[in-house]
C-alpha cells in the first residue's frame, strides 16, 4: 500500500484493511487514485431498477460480474459519460453506511472531472 503517495486517496478503505479494496485510476493524468472499500460501492449499487431496460455503467459491471468484478478483477473503463450517467440515477438513494453518500459524491465528482480533464481510460481493481 503506497500511503504516502499524496495521488492515493484512501480516505474510504482506512480501517478496512484485509477487505476487499476498489482502486480507481485515471490513466495518463494527474488525478487522485480512490481507494474505496466494496462495501460502499455496494451500498450505492445494491437494489438496482429492475425495469427491464437494461443496465449500464457500474450497475452493469457489479451485478453481471464483469470487467473489475469479473474473474480478472481488473476493467478498463473508455466510456465515462455511461458511468457517470449510471451513477446518477443512485443520487437520491438512502444508503445504510453514513459515508456511503460522501463516497458516492466523490465517486461522481471525481468521473465528472476526469471527462473534464479528456481521461480517455479508467482502469478500476478489485483488490
């Protein structure tokens, strides 16, 4: 764990340490690496609408087990604007953990940025 690199940003795994660890990466840029621990991530995407349209963005990734949470543990993201709309429809959720909506805002700020800034790849671990 490179803690004292002030590009990691584990202000949502400390203390989870030993658990399973969702690293975030914006490829070829100076933005902050999340470090987030799966049970916010699955705080924000459990419950999914089951309307039958389909799912996109992380919603698609977490619940049909691919890309990161697939057997590789390791996807590439090229099409931020799905994820970030995927993260949208979770803003009005109630969550059960009491930082889950600051990892959620980070989460969404953060993709938000990344598009600002022209990151053409995510890549995100399940460590």
């Amino acid at each position: 764990m490179d803690i004292g690199n002030p590009k990691n940003n584990y202000t949502y795994y400390e203390g989870y340490d030993g658990e399973p660890e969702i690293v975030i990466e914006a490829e070829n840029t100076d933005m902050q690496i999340l470090h987030i621990w799966d049970g916010y991530l699955d705080d924000i995407l459990r419950e999914p609408n089951l309307d039958g349209n389909g799912w996109l963005g992380f919603t698609r990734d977490y619940h049909q087990c691919e890309g990161a949470f697939g057997d590789d543990s390791v996807g590439v993201i090229t099409d931020l604007p799905e994820y970030l709309d995927d993260l949208k429809l979770y803003a009005d959720r109630k969550f059960d953990y009491d930082d889950t909506k600051d990892v959620y805002n980070l989460l969404y700020s953060w993709l938000e940025d990344a598009i600002k800034n022209g990151c053409e790849k995510i890549i995100i671990k399940v460590i």
